[in-house]
C-alpha cells in the first residue's frame, strides 16, 4: 500500500531514576501519548507543572483514526500553541450532506456565522495531530516524555501513588502526587484502580479505508444511507490533506474482520463507489466495532481519567477526541489551584461532575446516532427511511435525520462552580458555557481575536472602564479586560454574542467558560463568584 506519511521512531532514553535506583515522586504522571496525554502535557506545561508522559510505543497512531477536530478543540490547542499548525494542515469544511439512496435529502453548515478564528471542523489524520502535539511538548518546559515505558502496576496511597514501569532496561518504580490516565479505552489503568466502565456495546462492524486519489468531491461531509453502491447499509467520506480520502462502509454484524480487510474485498467497494476508471491506492484500512461506555467515577483516589479511559463513543459525530481534549482542559486550572493550596481539595471532585455531565450527553447522541445508522430491526428500519424520504421536502423531518450530531461543547449549566444569574440577559453566553470569541483590535490597532487575548488565569471582561485592573479572593485574582480600553470590538460581534451592554461584566474561567455575569461591576460580588469558582 502507498504511504503519503513517515512515521517517526522516538528515541528510549533511560530515566535517572531508574539508572541509579533512587525512588522519585513526580508531582504529575500521564500514562498515555496520544491526542489527549499529550494535551495534558501541554497543559502541565502552560500552568507550571512539571510532568513525565509514560508511553509503551515509540511513535505515533497507524492510521488516520480520529480524523474530525472541531472548533472548540482547536481553540483549546490554539491556547496551548500548537491550533494554527493543525488548522494550516488540516482540511477546513463546515457544510455536510446527507443522501438516501440516489437524493441529496439535507444539507447543514456547522458555522453558518463569520467572526471566529477557527473553523467548524478540520480533517487531519491523527498521525499527524500527534507529530505537532510530540513536536510542541520537546519545546515545552517541564514536560519530560519517556516512550517504549509500560505501566506494569499501580499502588494508591493517601498522598500519592506508587508505579511500577517496565523498560527496555528492566523494571523499576516511581511515585506521582498525581497520575493522569489517558490510554484509551482499553486502559489499563483503569482495571488497576478497579473502575467500573459499563455501558452499551454495539455488534455492527464498519471498515476504514484511507484512499488516495485525485477526486473533484467538494470540501464536505457526505453520508449516504442505503447508496446504490453499497445497497441496505451506510457510507461516509472525509477528505484528508495529501490528497488522502476516508471512507467508512457499513458491514453489519456478520462480517468477518479479517476477510474485509483484505485488498481484494475493499477494493471492489470502493470502485463500485467510485467508478472503476477512478484511479486510487489504498493507505491503511481498518475494521471497527464500538461501544458508549463511560467510567464509575472520573476520579479514583489519585487517578484522574480522561478521554477514551474515560468514556468511549461510537466515531458518529467526532465525539472521542474532541470530548477528551475538554476533560484536560476542564481539570488542570483545577489541578493547579489545589496544587498551589488556594483551592479546597473537593475542587477537584467538580471534574468528575463537569465532564461526566459532558459524557452524558455525548453518549445520549452518540447512542442516538448510531440507533439512526444502524435499525436494530424491521419496523426500525421503515421508520428510519420514512425519515428520510420525507426530509426531501419537509423541514420538520430534517431535524430528526441523525447522520452522527456532531461534536460541540456541552454547556456546564448545571455546576456548582456557576454564580446564578440575577440581571436579564439575552443569547447563548449562560454560565457554564465556554466563551464565544470574536475579532477585536489591541490599543495600537492591530487585529486579533478575543480568546487569545484571555490567559490561563480568571478574566474578568469589562464592557467599558472598571474601577480596578483585578480583583482577588484568597490569593487568585482575577485580570479585568475592558472592552474600550484594552480591546476593541472592531465589528460589534463582541457585544452582540455576549449582550455587551455598557457596564457588563463578566468573568472567565481559566477555561474559558463563563462563571458569573452582572450588568455592574461590583467588587463583592465578583469575590463571591471567585470563592465559588475555588470550591469554597
């Protein structure tokens, strides 16, 4: 098969420790160098906190994989240093179609409105998301990334956790203050710790297959129910940068993995799909089941999990990564304050409250999807394709057509992290919802975009002049942004997305998700919000 990537050997090292025996505690430990231990490290990184990534391979996922990245991802990344390159290589689309049968039934657009930096969506093989994020940790102080390290046994304690590694150069311990599980859905770690990981499991099996080919296909998500070309089952296709294409065929749940897998099998698929004077070479092909599971408790003791060790998603919708790169961003600014003593430790207990809520929902659709996808029976089948037939013409059955939701941010709105509204307010910027950004100009005229003028730190954003340049409770402060004086909202959309009216104000978390809001700025009242935000 044709390969348009190289993938990178990273070198084994031996640890000090382990070198000369001496027992060491870390304060941060992440098992795990994919997508999401690699943001962790980053996040580490950008908050100060010296971190050791263990992983038993030496390079990068096989495999396009997780493809999809959406917009809120990529603002987090972008936080982190690495956004632009992504974005810059990645395949930009935001408009999807839907066909049943021959008919084109429904068109959406994931970002119908202008005035953000980054995209809907980019396509961009996993492969190479890890390359930048392995490339930006090697630059990042305190990050030390130790491959070909398997975790062999964990031991928890009141304060910390003892690991047991094993290396190419035997078997040796370390300690962590904090161990941060991130490998993935078959995570050991989790079965070390005994954490419970229930959920439903679903049998139909699908086949990925990384074509490339020069094709004229617009710069979009098609999916097909039913196509000509692959009749009683369902089709998707991705375009990838370096002229690679994803396409996933439905099998149902007889099909043998081993035989789809085989070129003689994909090939006619994909010619029937195609034409067969499409010219086209195979990159890598896959077969896959899933499952929507999550974990008892997203904290064990000392053990934080996040992404597929914490929750696992069937691929409609982008849900896997996209959701896992938000649980680091929700738990390190909450690591960090209990790190530094100016949080309660219970803090730490609103990750597993946040980001289960999250998972929930991402699990509610990503069941609710598949179950559209994949009829479990006859009856299930005649109602789905009435949908469709009907979505043609008829608006309200379009909202019903589910090809996989795809991946937003769930809003926060029920954490106890949230001072309540007491001023009216109008749009989408509730508490618990991460911040809209929005072009705005620095005092010398250059143009930018709001989130990257927020820090890793609280912000309070200011609709005009505030009687202070922060405001403080308990040794965190939070940095007032005014709107007029700092910043400029060149073209109205600040105010308008968060109904900035003269006065506003409102505070951000490290996050970048809304705490509380209040049309005056009142000292006390943002010191009240601050100390809910610590746990207090």
């Amino acid at each position: 098969m044709l390969k348009t990537y190289t993938y990178p050997r990273f070198p084994y090292r031996q640890s000090d420790e382990q070198r000369t025996g001496t027992l060491k505690r870390h304060p941060v430990v992440i098992i795990g160098a994919g997508p999401i231990g690699l943001t962790a490290a980053l996040e580490c990184a950008a908050r100060g906190i010296p971190a050791v990534v263990l992983d038993d391979n030496d390079t990068v996922s096989v495999g396009s994989r997780a493809v999809c990245y959406a917009k809120r991802p990529l603002e987090i990344w972008d936080r982190l240093g690495v956004g632009e390159r992504m974005v810059e290589k990645g395949v930009r689309w935001q408009v999807g179609k839907v066909f049943f049968q021959n008919d084109l039934v429904y068109t959406f657009d994931l970002l119908p409105e202008a005035g953000h930096k980054m995209p809907a969506m980019i396509n961009l093989q996993q492969y190479y998301l890890e390359e930048y994020l392995v490339e930006a940790c090697g630059r990042a102080p305190g990050v030390d990334l130790r491959w070909k390290h398997k975790l062999i046994s964990l031991q928890q304690h009141a304060d910390h956790a003892t690991l047991t590694l094993e290396t190419p150069d035997g078997v040796f311990q370390v300690e962590a203050d904090w161990v941060i599980a991130c490998d993935g859905a078959n995570s050991d770690t989790r079965r070390m710790v005994g954490a419970e990981f229930t959920g439903q499991f679903f049998h139909d099996r699908f086949l990925i297959a990384d074509v490339v080919m020069k094709a004229a296909f617009p710069t979009e998500r098609w999916f097909w129910f039913d196509p000509p070309f692959h009749p009683g089952q369902s089709v998707l296709l991705h375009k990838q940068c370096d002229d690679v294409w994803r396409i996933d065929f439905q099998l149902g749940w007889d099909a043998d993995p081993n035989e789809e897998k085989k070129p003689e099998k994909v090939i006619p698929r994909i010619q029937a799909m195609l034409g067969k004077d499409v010219e086209f070479e195979l990159e890598w092909v896959s077969v896959y089941q899933f499952a929507c599971r999550r974990v008892d408790n997203f904290r064990h003791g000392r053990v934080l999990f996040a992404g597929d060790a914490a929750h696992q998603v069937s691929p409609f919708g982008a849900r896997g990564a996209n959701t896992g790169v938000q649980d680091i961003d929700n738990l390190f600014w909450k690591l960090k304050l209990v790190m530094d003593g100016h949080a309660a430790p219970s803090l730490i207990d609103t990750y597993h409250a946040e980001r289960a809520y999250a998972a929930d929902d991402n699990l509610l659709n990503s069941t609710r999807s598949t179950d559209f996808i994949t009829p479990k029976s006859a009856t299930s089948r005649v109602l789905r394709d009435a949908v469709l037939e009907l979505s043609h013409d008829e608006a309200f059955a379009r909202q019903l057509v589910n090809s996989g939701r795809l991946s937003t941010p769930t809003p926060y709105v029920e954490s106890s992290l949230n001072t309540p509204d007491t001023d009216e307010f109008q749009g989408a910027m509730v508490p618990g919802t991460n911040a809209a950004d929005a072009p705005v100009a620095n005092a010398a005229g250059q143009r930018g975009w709001l989130l990257n003028h927020l820090d890793h730190g609280f912000t309070l954003l200011s609709f005009g002049p505030a009687p202070s340049a922060e405001v403080a409770f308990g040794g965190v402060s939070a940095r007032v942004l005014s709107i007029g004086r700092d910043l400029a909202d060149v073209d109205g959309l600040l105010a308008q997305r968060y109904d900035g009216q003269p006065g506003t104000v409102y505070l951000l978390r490290p996050d970048q998700h809304v705490a509380a809001r209040w049309r005056q700025f009142d000292t006390a009242r943002i010191q009240q919000a601050l100390a809910r935000c610590l746990g207090h």
